[in-house]
C-alpha cells in the first residue's frame, strides 16, 4: 500500500460522512414540502455519490445571504394601490408579489414563434430611447444572431440596450458571442453564475422571466426563449407551439421595474429611467393588466399561493395549459378539490415534452386528477410550450411559470394577469384548438405502471 492510499481509504469517506450530516441537517432546517425533504433525504443517504453534489448544486431554495443583496420586488402594501372598482374580482390575485392592477392598457395575443418573433423586432426596431430583453436561454442560431445583430444596430444608433441572460439557461452564449452588441455600445449581464465560489444552491435558482420592453411603454411577455426552438422569422416543421402577449400601457412600466430589480442585481450597476410609460389616462385603452412576480426576491412564493387562493374561489372552470406538470402536495390538493366540487378542470399539455423524466414524474399526478374528475388532454402535433390559465370567465394568467415546482417554488418567474372578457374568449378559443388536436388521457389499472409512477412521485421534487 503506498503511504497516501490512506487519503482515499479513511479520509475522503469519513469527509463525505461528515459533509453528508451537514447537508441532512441543512435539508431538515429548509421550508420546503414534505415530499421535496423526503426526496433530498433520500438522495442523499442512499446514493450520497450523486445526491451530495446535486444538493450542493441545485438544492439551494432561498438564499438569505446572497438575495438580501437584491432588492425586493412588489411588497404587500402595494395592494391597498390597487385600482378601485377591480379590488373585489382581484382579491384572490392581487397578493404579495402583485402590482397594482391597472386599468388602460392593450394587449394583443401572439399565437405563434413567428408572429412573436415579428413583433419583437418591430418594436425594437422603433425604440427611441430604450431595449429591456431578459430570457432564460439565448440560441446561438440564426434565431439569435439575428436578435443580437438587431440589438447592436439600435445600439449603435444610440439607443441603450440592456441584454439580461441567465447564466444556466445561456450556458453556451459566451463574450465572443455578443461582441457586436457590446462594441456598438450595448450591454449585456448573466444571472446568477452557477460557479462562483461558494455554490451554495445558486445553480438551483434560475432566473426564468423572459421579457422584451421599449422605451418602458411596451412589452413582449410569456414563456418564448430567444432561439430557433421557440421563434424566428419563417415557419419550421420543428418549432414548439408557444404564445406570447403583446402589452401597451402602464402595465409595460411594471414589466420594466421587474427587469430593473434582475438588472442591478446582476450587473451590479443602477438602471436609468429612460423613456416614459404610456399616461394612465389613456381613455381609449381599456384592459385591465397586472404583473406578478415570484421567485426570491418576493415574499413567500406569490404565484404559487394566489394560484391556490384562486382556485378555492373558482366556481365554472379552471383550464390550464403547461408543457410541465409536477405540482407539490397543496397545490395537487387545491386542484382535486376544485375538480370534486364541480369545478370543469381541463389540464393540456404535450404528448410528450423535451423532458422524458418530467413525463414519467408527471403520471402518478395525473393519474390522481382524473380520480378526482379532471380532464387531462395530451397535445399531439408537436412540442407544446405555452403557459396560461383561465379561472372561470374573469381573469386568465399567462407568463413564464410551468406548473411545476421547481418554477413555483425555486425559480425567478413573471406573470401577467389579464382582466379582459375579450381576451379571454381568445384564450378560450385557442384552447379549443389545442383540445381539438389532442388526445384524452385514458385512466389505467395497471399494476406496474402504478407502481413506476410512485416511485417516479418520490423523486419529482428533484427535477
């Protein structure tokens, strides 16, 4: 035996060991569900050579240290803001994390990567003062290039251009990349570098809100990357079906303070007040819009909880489309009970999504809603990326959140909730079309496939 074999024979275990009781202890103290605790646990004690470095990575939920240095977004005060006369039908929204609901707004739905895509370099194309873009991922495709090529020509015509990527989801973008943006004067920043010492959970909190604002007047929004998969100028064959909305008004203002908290935060700099936001006493816009945030940087988890109160005062319907369904206990229970009392509950998502393991993991749940009288649609043309939700016929939510617990409880996500009898009719109607184009979910009996989905139910908090 050579004289440093007994580095790995007693030392690195005993290490490990130790290393292992720390981090069951830090699991222990988290606030998290249950069914997550359950799941690191496990992972931890019985294959400690995947779970440790996994929870030293992505197990992170809040951390105080690292985002007391990020300004909070949306305190609860701000409800007693809201507008009068909207108070009483967005009681069950206008929660912490919610701005003020506001009134004259417009807002156009943007049923296609292509028609987004448009839009998108339309109105970057017409800034005057300023471009605010934040995505999870930026493709290095033509999709891409385009928009980093676009973005540099407005900044070299003295427009201010502010690109916000986050550092797990942009992993492949490097400087090299965005040097036309920043020789022509724009500015670019990543979100939460995953390697920087220590790790501490970093990479487990991602900043997933993508949003393109001008001149703090209008604004994309949804659940749309920048790159081939989601958008560009032609029609592909192997484009994911997504939506975006389009927003006018005071409501553009509220996705720019959004954008100046991630801003500052990640660049380390102050963001100017460029431009103004369209007057509120537009009369001829009339929407009634309200931006939510949840991730860190807002108390509790705001989506997630006003998802749930809204769905105790759901009385006809509540019709969800996500590309993901991997809910935590309360909000799995939130959604049965709506669905025992009556309530039309319609879940669509895709045959099958980009994420095997989120499909085996989503089963057992789903197997649960059907038990409790929901109708669970499969998308079958192709990958379905959207996410939106109507509750009965007064308020619909779109944004960047999935239904799963890792955009609900650990991720920086964005919604938009919309106030509008006319949007929701076109909401309405293009949920009809994905329900024409999809399959009903079959309920089973089958022994084994039950017992696939247990097992695959006790490691979903990990995905």
């Amino acid at each position: 035996m050579k004289d440093y074999d007994w580095i790995f024979i007693q030392l690195l275990p005993s290490v490990g060991f130790i290393l292992a009781l720390v981090l069951l202890s830090h699991i222990l103290k988290q606030r998290r569900s249950p069914t997550s605790t359950i799941a690191w646990l496990m992972a931890v004690i019985f294959i400690p050579y995947i779970g440790v470095p996994l929870y030293i990575l992505f197990g992170g939920r809040k951390i105080a240290k690292k985002m007391a240095t990020k300004r909070m977004l949306a305190p609860s005060s701000r409800v007693q803001h809201a507008d009068q006369g909207l108070e009483h039908q967005l009681a069950s929204l206008v929660y912490r994390g919610g701005f003020p609901p506001t009134r004259r707004n417009r807002v156009r739905l943007l049923l296609s990567g292509e028609d987004a895509f448009h839009e998108m370099m339309r109105l970057i194309e017409n800034a005057e003062h300023a471009v605010y873009v934040a995505t999870f991922i930026l493709g290095k495709g033509p999709t891409g290039r385009l928009i980093v090529e676009t973005l540099a020509r407005k900044a070299s015509q003295g427009i201010k251009v502010y690109l916000l990527l986050d550092a797990l989801g942009s992993v492949k973008i490097n400087r090299g990349f965005l040097t036309p943006l920043h020789q022509a004067g724009g500015k670019s920043a990543f979100f939460m570098p995953m390697f920087n010492w220590p790790f501490r959970g970093r990479a487990n909190l991602r900043n997933h809100r993508k949003m393109v604002i001008v001149d703090r007047k209008t604004a994309i929004v949804g659940g749309m990357n920048l790159a081939h998969q989601y958008m560009g100028p032609q029609r592909t064959e192997d484009r994911w079906h997504d939506i975006s909305m389009h927003i006018t008004g005071p409501a553009a203002d509220q996705a720019f303070e959004i954008f100046r908290s991630d801003w500052e935060f990640a660049a380390g700099e102050n963001l100017p007040n460029l431009g103004s936001p369209v007057s509120k006493e537009d009369v001829t816009a009339t929407t009634a819009l309200q931006f939510m945030a949840s991730g860190p940087d807002v108390e509790n988890d705001a989506l997630r909880e006003a998802l749930m109160i809204s769905l105790f005062r759901a009385h006809q319907r509540v019709w969800i489309v996500t590309p993901y369904f991997v809910p935590d206990d309360l909000l799995l229970e939130s959604l049965c009970m709506a669905a025992q009392r009556g309530v039309d509950l319609r879940l669509i998502m895709p045959e099958r999504s980009n994420h095997r393991l989120a499909d085996w993991a989503r089963e057992g749940y789903l197997s649960q809603l059907q038990e409790s009288g929901a109708g669970i649609y499969f998308y079958q043309p192709r990958m379905l990326h959207a996410k939106a939700l109507i509750i009965d016929d007064r308020v619909a939510l779109t944004g960047s959140a999935n239904m799963d617990m890792r955009s609900l409880l650990l991720n920086y996500e964005v919604g938009l909730c919309i106030y509008s009898p006319e949007m929701i009719l076109q909401l309405e109607a293009w949920m009809h079309d994905l329900m024409t184009a999809s399959r009903q979910r079959e309920p089973h009996q089958n022994r084994t496939l039950t017992l696939i989905e247990g097992v695959s139910r006790l490691f979903a908090p990990l995905l």
